[in-house]
C-alpha cells in the first residue's frame, strides 16, 4: 500500500465507524406531541404533582396545560382524546370509572405514582396511643368520640363507604352520625379536635398534610369498609392511549415518575397547608432532591434528542 492510499484509509476509517451511530441516533423515535393536556381535579396533590412534572417537561422542551376537570369527566375526556393524562387515578375509589376506561381499549394504565397511598378510619396519634388501633375498638369508645364520625362530602364514593357501614351497623356504627362536609369543613372539626387533644375519628387519607399534620394513624379495617388490606391504595397514572403510543419518551418519563407517600405529603403540607403557590413549591422540591430527580429522567431525553438530565439540572439553576 502507497503511503497515500495509507493515510485515505486512515482518514476514512472514523468514518466508516461513526457511520452506524449515526444512523442508529436518527433512528430513535421522536415524540410526536410537543404538549400535554393533564387532568387536575381541585386536590392539592394531583396540583403539586401535575405542576412538577410540568416543570420537568417544560426543560425538556414540552409544553403542558392543565384541565381543571374531576375524576369521572376527566375518564371520560381521557377516552376521547381532549385529555392525555391524569395522575391521580386513586383506586379503589374510583374503580367504577377506571374499570370503563379500561375496558374502552381507549386509556392504558402506566401504574403506580405513589407508594404507600392508604385511606380509612383515621385518629390523632394520641388517640392511638391510647389504644384505639382498630375500627372495631370505636363503638367501645363511643362516648369519648361523641358517637360522631367525619368524612368528605355526600356522594363522594368514600362516604358511601361508610354510609353502607352505619346502615349495616358495622363495626357497631349503626348509631353514631354519620357528619360529611367539604374537605376543609371536615378538617377544621379535625383541627379543633387536635388543639384540644379531644378524641376525634374521620376518614383520613395519605399522602395528604393532615397525615404529619395530626400524627395521623388509618386503623385496621377487618371488614374492609375502605378496601382490602386496610384501605392499601394506589394512586395510578392513565393515559389516552393514543398518545402514550406516539411518545415513547413521555411515556418511559411518566413510568418512572413515581413518588412515596410521605414525599408527597410534605409537598400538599406546603401548598396546601402553608398556602404557598403550586409552582414555587414544586421548583423547591425538585432543587431539594436531585437524587430523585435522577431517577425519574434515567434514560429520558429532551424533545430533540438531547441528554434529559441535564437540561432538567440546568433549569433548576436558573
């Protein structure tokens, strides 16, 4: 071989190499959408969480709009396709809806957004600690609870829940009231209760802020009023279909998104609780966890291609 053909050969060979990746790079499927339409029912932490997975599309160069809809319409806007996604499809709670979404073909159920969700009789933690650990221990106490029970309001799925349990006296409740208001009309009694440590039963939920707020305990539920294995819940993550299927990307991002219950508790206290904006709140949780950040963006780009993690990090300096 002449030198000349030696040093062509030499030159041309990171070429032949760089070829395939290359190619290969192209090759990867790009989202078709550069938005996202999410359901948000008026709960604080479906709030918090839409606004900071938000904040992380808004870095990898999506868009993103919120839909103040409930649960039923938005399971219904879910299978037309005026709505992309909803992360807080609470079951069992709203089993009903979800198993006619499902079973539309037109939805797809990514899984669980929070680990550790649960819900049913909730007491303070002094309450508990005096012995009270299971809903069937409430009649035995009736007095020092005045007879009376808390819960959300009337037609909620939950309160008939426990409607069904005093018209079956479960649990003794027969003849106790049954007092259902809004959410902060509940919690206000709870709030009342716990300032004056006078003992206090409500259907209580977590993740929420009451559950650090009142050393909040969810009793054992035998007779599963709230749902098997003591109102265990999941808090799922559903998508129209059709568009789960056009973006691969958004789609492994909304897998991976997945929170624990204390975590998103300690985000609803401070928007919630401490009336702080939804935005500020999630863009300090974010800048405060960078690990958990990682984990959510493993593997995820922005829209064009680009490295996820990164313009998420570069984002949270500004």
């Amino acid at each position: 071989m002449t030198l000349r053909k030696a040093l062509l050969a030499a030159t041309l060979l990171p070429l032949t190499i760089a070829a395939p990746i290359a190619v290969q790079a192209q090759s990867q499927p790009q989202d078709e959408a550069d938005s996202a339409n999410f359901i948000v029912p008026p709960w604080p932490g479906v709030t918090v969480k839409t606004e900071l997975f938000s904040q992380m599309l808004d870095a990898l160069g999506y868009s993103s709009e919120v839909q103040e809809l409930s649960s039923t319409v938005g399971y219904q806007t879910l299978q037309t396709g005026d709505s992309d996604i909803f992360l807080g499809g609470w079951m069992p709670a709203q089993q009903e809806s979800y198993d006619q979404a499902v079973s539309s073909g037109k939805v797809v159920d990514l899984g669980n957004n929070v680990t550790g969700a649960q819900m049913g009789f909730a007491v303070p933690g002094y309450v508990y600690d005096a012995g009270i650990h299971s809903a069937e221990d409430l009649d035995a106490h009736r007095d020092q609870f005045g007879g009376r029970f808390y819960s959300i309001e009337s037609g909620a799925t939950v309160s008939e829940f426990i409607n069904d349990a005093h018209d079956n006296d479960t649990y003794g409740l027969g003849d106790w009231q049954i007092l259902e208001s809004s959410t902060p009309g509940m919690l206000s009694e709870v709030n009342a209760a716990f300032d004056a440590e006078r003992w206090i039963v409500w259907y209580g939920w977590t993740p929420h802020w009451m559950a650090p707020a009142y050393d909040m305990r969810i009793l054992d539920d035998p007779e599963a009023v709230y749902g098997p294995d003591n109102g265990a819940s999941d808090v799922r993550t559903i998508v129209n279909k059709a568009f789960a299927d056009a973006n691969p990307n958004l789609r492994q991002l909304l897998d991976q998104f997945v929170l624990t219950a204390d975590e998103q508790s300690a985000f609803i206290d401070g928007y919630s609780r401490q009336e702080r904006d939804a935005d500020e709140v999630a863009r300090e949780w974010l800048q405060n966890h960078p690990e958990r950040v990682a984990t959510f963006l493993e593997g995820i780009t922005t829209r064009d291609g680009e490295p996820g993690l990164a313009a998420v990090e570069s984002s949270l300096e500004e």
